[in-house]
C-alpha cells in the first residue's frame, strides 16, 4: 500500500501517468476500470497525495492500459519531463501552500471574476 498524505507533492512519475492517461483520452474512472485499480488510487498518485507504490504491480498495470509501455521507456519519460508550467499546474503547487485568509482571498477573487465583476 503507497503512503498517504495530506500534503500535496506533485512528482514527476504521477504527472507523467497524468499525461499519459489524458493521452489515451481516458478519465480516472475508465483508467481505472482497465486497469483493476480504484479512480480514487489513480488521483492521489496523479495529484501527489499518494506515492506510486513501489513493491507491487501498480505502475505495471497502469502502463498496460496506457499503451503498454515498458517500465524502461515510462522511467525516460519521467527523466525527461519538463514541467509546463501552465496556470493550472501553477495552482496546484501553489494553492496548498496559502493560508486560510490567502484562501479566502483567492475564492473572494475567482467568485468576482466568474460573475463578470472586473
């Protein structure tokens, strides 16, 4: 069983299978269905609340249904992954990070912006 945390570590290996899922056009539920893991694994290894485990046939199992990739070639994708530091990924890295009032501040914003209110 991988560790489970409650702060968020984006790690290369998770964003890498995040890219890999998304490239095969499958949601976690689908991923997961095929795979024989819960979607509820599949997010907390892909948004850093889990670690991939590293003693059982997980990653093995999630690489046959991205494609069937090889362990080998899944570990140079994770070497040569170059974060793109989109907003969303920004967010991500940055949201755990704030406060409580930061928090409020930033939903204060998001919920103007939404409304139309610039």
């Amino acid at each position: 069983m991988s560790k489970r945390s409650q702060q968020v570590v984006l790690s290369k290996e998770g964003l890498v299978l995040k890219q890999l899922r998304i490239k095969h056009n499958l949601t976690m539920k689908k991923a997961a269905a095929k795979s024989g893991l819960s979607d509820t694994m599949i997010s907390f290894i892909e948004n850093g609340r889990a670690e991939l485990p590293k003693s059982n046939d997980t990653l093995e199992q999630l690489l046959k249904v991205y494609g069937g990739i090889s362990k080998k070639y899944f570990y140079e994708l994770v070497r040569d992954f170059k974060e793109d530091d989109d907003d969303l990924l920004y967010l991500s890295k940055i949201l755990p990070r704030l406060s409580p009032d930061d928090l409020k501040f930033v939903r204060q914003v998001i919920e103007m912006r939404l409304k139309g209110i610039k």
